[in-house]
C-alpha cells in the first residue's frame, strides 16, 4: 500500500490516506482532490481555511476512526453537520473536518409522534420530510441550518413560544465520545451527558442522531411582513410580539432595506422591519392574531398567508457565503428609548447592510426550570442579535466598534448570550451564555467525558480536572 501526505498536515505525523479510506465507509478528501475546494467552504466566508482532510463520514463506525486519528495524531478536529457556525468552528487549518453532511437518514414515527434524524439533515430537510405526516419539531429560521449545531446550542425558532426550544423536543440521542465509543443517552441513560448536550455545543462528543418529539403542525399562518422601521413601530411590533397568543413567534429584523426585487425601490436603503411570523394554530385565529402587526402601519409588503409550515423555508442560494460581524445578547425589553437606539446605530452603520433582529421570547420555552438543560436563559425575554454585513473579511475592523458600540448601548442587565450565535468572542462570552451553576456542572461532565479536551474546536468548556468537579 502506498502512503500519501497531505501537503499541510505534519511531518512528523503523516496520514496514510490510503489506509483510512480502507476503513472508512465514508469519503476522505484532500487537498490533492478537485472536490477539496467546495468540500472546504462552509457558510460564512470570512473562514478560507485548509483542513489537511475532510471526512464525509457515513455512519458512527465512520466517526470513531475520526476520533480516534484525530486523538492519536493530536490534530485539531472540527465537527460539521450544516456548516452555519458563527464562529468558523467547523473547518480548521492544518486539521481534520469529520463532516456529517451525508449522514441523512430519517425515520419517522408517525403514531408515537417522534423521528430519529441523522446529524447530517438540515432543518429545512427534516422539516418539508415531516410536514409530510403534518408533523414537526422546531429548528431556527433558515432551513440550511444543521439539525447538528442548532439542536446542540439550544434551537430558538418559529415554534418557540408555542413548543419550546429544539432541545425541549429533544428525546434522546447517540454520540460518539471522544474515546471512540457511541452512547445512547436519554433522561435514564448517561442522563448528565444528556443534560449536557441540550444547550453545550459540541464539548461532549459526536452527535450522530437525534430523537426528536413531533407536534401536528401543517397549516400554519406566517411568512414575512414589512413595515417601515420607525421608533414607535419597533416598540410597538416588541409589544404585540409579547402579548401575542404562545401560537405567535415573531422574528422582527430592523435593517436597511436590501435593493430586491420584493421591496419597492422608493425604499431601498430606507430603514424597514422585516419581520417573518410564524402563528401554528387554527387558521382564523392565526389571522386575528396577526392583525394588530399589520395594523402598526401600512405595510410595504405583507406575504403573510396560511401555508404549509416548510413554506417559511424558502430556497436558498447555493453559493451565498456571507461575511458578516455579530453579537448577541438577551435584553428584558425594547420600549421607545431602545427602538431609538436601534434606529440610531443602524444608521450610522457604514456597513453594506447593518441589522439588528429582535426575538421575543416566552410560552412554552419559558416554562421548562432554567436547571433543566444547558441552555439556561429560560426567564428572559428577547432575543436580540446585532449585525454588520460587508463584502471582504478585511473590512471586519472597520465595523468591530460600531458593533461594540451598538451592543453596548442596548446592552440591559447582565446581557448573556445565545450559544448558537455567538462569535470567536472569547471566554468572557463563553460564560456570558452559562451562569456559574450551568458551567460548573458542564465542566464537570467535560472532565469526565472529554478529559483531554479534544473536542475543542467550539466555545469551548475546558474539562474540570479531578476534585474539582461537582
Ligand atoms: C443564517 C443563520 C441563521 C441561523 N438561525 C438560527 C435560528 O433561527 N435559531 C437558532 O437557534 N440558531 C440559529 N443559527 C445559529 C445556528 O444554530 C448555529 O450556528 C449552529 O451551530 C449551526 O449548526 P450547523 O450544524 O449548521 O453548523 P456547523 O458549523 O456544522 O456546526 C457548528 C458547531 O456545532 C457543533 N456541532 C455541529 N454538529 C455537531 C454534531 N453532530 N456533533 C457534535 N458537535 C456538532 C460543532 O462544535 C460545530 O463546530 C443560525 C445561524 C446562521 C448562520
């Protein structure tokens, strides 16, 4: 057998290719192969990085030769399964990607209302399969998000008032720890590891599958509804949003109108709300429901309609690789002074296109005890997201204190943050998204399921050395 070496991977540590690709089911891809450029985008593109391998892995036998390669030969490892992390934790330089993304399998139990997924399904997939028996789990709001990375981080979607978070259909699950073993762990199994996975990213090993809950959820009223973005309009959609029936879950994105053929061109550059609106009920009542947001102004589009609940996925462009700047942050409230704020900062942006996206939280997510999962934020209210969007990576500096200044300013309470979107922020962010009591306990498990801290490559809970733990 003859070896090969991937041009960027170690001397001293070199990768017999042909070896691997003998015990692989899956497929490995190097630097030397036509498909290595495509193999290695992901979402963003701010990250032009060059693993020394992509494996498309085909099963959980797959995933734990990666581990264990990855373990013995100390590369850096990414975990992907959408490819959508903010931070660029999915590829690395020099290392090795165990992508998921062709591990698709579903099976769907339509009488106990539940699925196992495969870790390689994206939201939007997983979703138009359900909505096949009228059923679905909430994801987020773009259907090209990994099942994988947004179900790990928590999962705050178009259901979440009414059903909870992802995690909070979360069942049970298989993951491949890091000393190559799979586990299935549920509420009796491994119930730490469990607890662990629902809201503390990729720490804890591979996830290959999910169980999921299903809920009957086939016509739903929603889509988008644009409305000239005053500061009286944006308080005021805040309000409807929290007193909205739990059936309404509204994402509200202040931004300047991008020059598309869906928006008049009078405001093209102009301030607006996009909102997209999600009411998963009865068809009347979803028109009621809706009523007091098209009543804040005249609406400059409004494609809000019953539809199948798939629909509010729409198609997306294959080759869209944004570069963009981001924080979040949870706030309690958005009255006059803040929408003012908002409108302030978004227009002093000098970014290609500047956004501030407001998530009115609630219902059925707010229900589960904070303890219950990694995912603590139960208790607060709004989700706030600040964005600057721009066409080069250098330009990143440029934005940076417009973005600081802007979260500063909105900034109430004791801030925290959304897992699932923060950036390559830092420890400080890492431990504004656990309180104290959650990243002990995190930490604890990581000590006892990932000692060596190999799964590292993510926001990241070092491992809890021993007598330490809790
Ligand atoms: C356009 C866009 C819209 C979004 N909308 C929402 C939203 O509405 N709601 C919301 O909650 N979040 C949302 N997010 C955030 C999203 O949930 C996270 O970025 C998530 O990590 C993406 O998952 P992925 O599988 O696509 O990403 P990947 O980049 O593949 O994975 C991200 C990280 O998650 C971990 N990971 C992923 N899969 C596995 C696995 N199978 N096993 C172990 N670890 C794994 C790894 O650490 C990996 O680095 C959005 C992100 C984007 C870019």
């Amino acid at each position: 057998m003859t070896k090969q070496t991937p041009s960027t991977s170690p001397e001293n540590n070199p990768i017999s290719i042909p070896q691997l690709r003998a015990v692989l089911n899956g497929r490995v891809i190097t630097p030397d192969d036509a498909a290595y450029d495509e193999a290695r985008a992901v979402f963003y593109g701010g990250f032009d990085r060059r693993p020394a391998l992509i494996v498309r892995v085909e099963d959980a036998a797959d995933v734990s030769h990666v581990i264990a390669l990855a373990r013995e030969r100390g590369l850096e490892l990414a975990i992907r399964s959408g490819g959508h992390s903010v931070a660029g934790h999915s590829t690395t330089d020099g290392g090795i990607v165990l992508d998921l993304s062709e591990m698709k399998e579903l099976e769907i139990d339509v009488g106990r209302r539940t699925a196992w997924a495969e870790t390689g399904l994206t939201a939007g997939e997983y979703s138009a399969a359900a909505d096949a028996h009228g059923l679905a789990t909430g994801f987020g709001d773009t259907g090209s998000v990994g099942i994988g990375g947004i179900t790990l981080g928590g999962g705050v979607g178009y259901l979440v008032r009414k059903h909870g978070l992802t995690i909070d259909d979360l069942l049970a699950a298989e993951v491949v720890t890091a000393d190559g073993e799979l586990l299935r762990v549920d509420a009796e199994t491994h119930p730490d590891l469990f607890w662990a996975i629902r809201g503390g990213g990729g720490n804890f090993g591979v996830a290959t599958r999910f169980q999921y809950r299903l809920h009957q959820v086939d016509t739903i009223v929603g889509g988008m509804l644009v409305l000239p973005a005053t500061p009286e309009v944006i308080a005021s959609f805040v309000a409807e949003a929290d007193a909205a029936p739990e059936e309404l879950s509204t994402i509200a994105n202040v931004m300047t109108a991008p020059p598309m053929p869906f928006l008049p061109a009078e405001v093209h550059g102009r301030l607006i709300i996009m909102a997209m609106l999600v009411y998963a009920g009865e068809v009347e009542a979803g028109e009621r429901a809706i009523a007091p947001f098209r009543a804040l102004a005249t609406p400059i589009v409004d494609m809000v309609k019953p539809m199948r609940y798939p629909e509010i996925y729409p198609p997306e462009e294959e080759d869209f690789h944004p570069v963009a700047s981001a924080r979040t942050m949870f706030v309690d409230a958005i009255d006059r002074p803040s929408a003012e704020t908002i409108v302030d900062h978004l227009q002093a942006s000098s970014a290609q296109m500047a956004v501030a996206q407001i998530r009115v939280l609630g219902g059925a997510m707010a229900r589960v005890p904070a303890e219950a999962t990694a995912f603590a934020h139960r208790s607060s209210r709004i989700m706030v997201n600040v964005a600057a969007l721009y066409e080069r990576p250098d330009e990143a500096a440029e934005h940076e204190p417009w973005l600081a200044a802007f979260a500063a300013a909105l900034r109430q309470g004791d801030g925290g943050a959304y897992v699932g979107f923060l950036g390559d922020e830092g420890e400080a962010r890492i431990r504004d998204a656990y309180p104290a009591s959650t990243s002990e306990r995190l930490a604890a498990i990581k000590g006892r399921y990932d000692p060596t801290n190999l799964f590292r490559l993510n926001q990241n809970i070092p491992p809890a050395t021993e007598g330490k733990t809790t």
